[in-house]
C-alpha cells in the first residue's frame, strides 16, 4: 500500500510498504478520509517536543484524525467489527497503570499517540492499524468527511464544555482556527453567544461567513464586554495572560492552544479575580459526544474543509502550500485512494 512517510525534518515521501497485519486486540482500517492538523506541521519541521524528548523518531508515518472501514481483526477482537464505519482515538494509553485505571488513559505517561508518539503508524496512508479498543462506531450514513472531524472536534467540545457556558453567557474564542472554529459551532449549539478574536482578516472573514457576526480583532476588541469565559485556541504564548486579563471575575479560562514556547500568567490576577484555569490535551473522553451531535445535525463542521487532497500533495500542504482549488476553510483533508 502506499503510505506518506516523513523521513527527517522538511523530508518526506510517498512510499510503498507493507499492508498492516492486525496483532492480537488489533483492527486494520482502510483509510477513507483523513485531516492534516498542526501538529502533522510540527513533525514535518522538526519542531515538535516529542522528536527531542526521545517518544517520537524518524522516519515517522503522520496523521491522527481519520475515519474508515475496518477490514481485518486480530485475534481476540470480535468479528462484529469487520465492515463497520469506524474513526479511532488518538491516545493508547498502558491499560495497566493508576491514570489509566482512573479513566485517564489519554495522559498516561507510557501512551502511544497515532501517528505521532511512540511508533504507532498513522492515517496518513491507505490503511492503518489500531487497538480496537480505541475505535468509535460512525452511524452509517455519516460521511467520511465528517468522520474524520470527530477527533479534532472531540478536543474542541471538551474545551467548550469545560468553558461551563450556556444559554445567555458571552464567551470569547481566541483563534479562529479548525479548533477555535469548532469550539465556536459546540458553544453556539449551547445557546451561547459567541465572539471570536483573531489577527487574520481573512480568517475573520471566513468565520462572519458561518454567522459570526461578533469577530475582532486585537484593535478593535471592545472591552466594555462582559466574557463569561475565554478559550485560548491559539497556540500564541502571550494570549493565555490576555485571556486572564478579558475574563469575567469568577469566569473560566481555557487553554487547548499550545505555544511552542512557555507562557506566562500573572497568578494574582487568578486569585483575586476568583478565575479557573482549565487546560484540555486530548479528544479522548469527547468523542462519543462529539459524534452523537454531528448525527444529530446540531454541529456540522463540514464547511472549514477547505480541499481534499491526495498523499502526494500532503508535502506541499506541509510546507504551507494551499491546493489551487482551496476554498477559505482552515482544514486540508485527505483521501489516501487519489
């Protein structure tokens, strides 16, 4: 089969390698769509921690938002499996030790991460092979577009619900993003009224076209507004502390956006404006969610796809390069069959 392999920093191919044997307690998934993300980006320059940090090494196969049809079970897993729509969740964690028995399993310190951490080949590629106990059933008629917005849009709902919004609270998204954009549609179905804030006009502008109406920028924010929360989706290490500053007295923060370098928060601000900090790493427990509300139609993030791609042209997206044919959406989706 073919594959999309990074083979060292800004080096990558399309090679042919072997269709993967399923162990025991394995799947094999025939990748249908797939979504590059961030942290694909990282990998490919070579900036990721991981690389560093010894837990992830050339050459490396990328891509862990994906949705599939599995073709083959390994011994122990139950045939039911075979042919159901599937998308799988990134973090695998030991099983054995206290964070995983306590339901934690995305933070265990011994985890794999598809197509990112410790060996485990990703989506990136036309087939890929997973423990089944990180796969989620799609309903069958979700398109795989959708399927494969499931993991970053599990990321997002959580982020969304630890803002601990509702119907007639005001929160502000820093980012307008994949992430800052799903986590706007997740508050919005809950009745929130939602502002966003960014520094590209162009990604402003895409986000009044899906009927955010309220987005600003640094300049022109208004700071007579009251934000009941504010979700840091940005990645920019200077936006947690503005966050801190925008945020109600006893609202929350969020933090999902990761900045290469350290950020800095002013703890008093914390204590004397009664603020919670949350910080969200992985989709993991928000993808049975996620999925319900996209079966239901109460998001629907298919229209931040900006074009699909084939693997031969995943390189050119990594490098910055959008297809000819891109609309404005932030999000550059795969079908590894082209």
């Amino acid at each position: 089969m073919r594959a999309f392999v990074l083979t060292g920093p800004r080096e990558f191919a399309v090679q042919d390698v072997p269709v993967p044997e399923p162990a025991a307690g394995e799947a094999v998934v025939a990748v249908e769509r797939a979504g590059v993300c961030g942290t694909d980006v990282e990998l490919f320059t070579g900036e990721m921690p991981y690389l560093e940090q010894g837990h992830s090494w050339y050459p490396l196969r990328p891509g862990h938002e994906w949705a599939g049809t599995v073709t083959a079970v390994g011994e122990g897993v139950e045939s039911s499996w075979l042919g159901r729509r599937v998308m799988g969740d990134t973090m695998l964690g030991c099983g054995e030790c206290r964070r995983c028995r306590r339901g934690v399993q995305h933070t265990c310190p011994e985890r794999q991460e598809v197509g990112i951490r410790g060996g485990r080949d990703g989506a990136l590629a036309e087939a890929l092979a997973v423990p089944a106990r990180s796969l989620h059933a799609l309903p069958d008629d979700m398109d795989w577009a959708l399927g494969a917005l499931v993991e970053p849009g599990g990321g997002a709902l959580r982020a969304a619900r630890a803002a601990g919004c509702g119907d007639g609270d005001r929160a502000l998204v820093l980012g307008p993003g994949t992430v800052g954009l799903l986590t706007a549609m997740f508050l919005r179905s809950f009745g929130v009224e939602v502002h966003l804030l960014g520094s590209v006009p162009s990604s402003l502008d895409f986000a009044r076209a899906l009927g955010y109406e309220e987005c600003w920028s640094a300049d022109d924010l208004p700071r007579d507004l009251a934000f009941d929360a504010v979700i840091d989706c940005s990645g920019a290490p200077a936006l947690p502390a503005l966050a801190v500053d925008l945020v109600q007295p006893g609202g929350r923060v969020v933090c999902i956006g990761l900045a290469v370098t350290p950020s800095e928060i002013d703890t008093r601000s914390l204590v004397l404006g009664d603020i919670t900090v949350v910080g969200v790493l992985s989709a993991s427990p928000g993808l049975e969610e996620t999925i319900a509300l996209y079966a239901s139609g109460a998001v629907d993030p298919r229209p931040i796809v900006a074009a699909t791609v084939g693997l031969g042209e995943i390189g050119g997206v990594l490098q910055g390069r959008r297809p000819a044919e891109a609309g404005p959406g932030p999000k550059i989706a795969v079908d590894p069959r082209r």
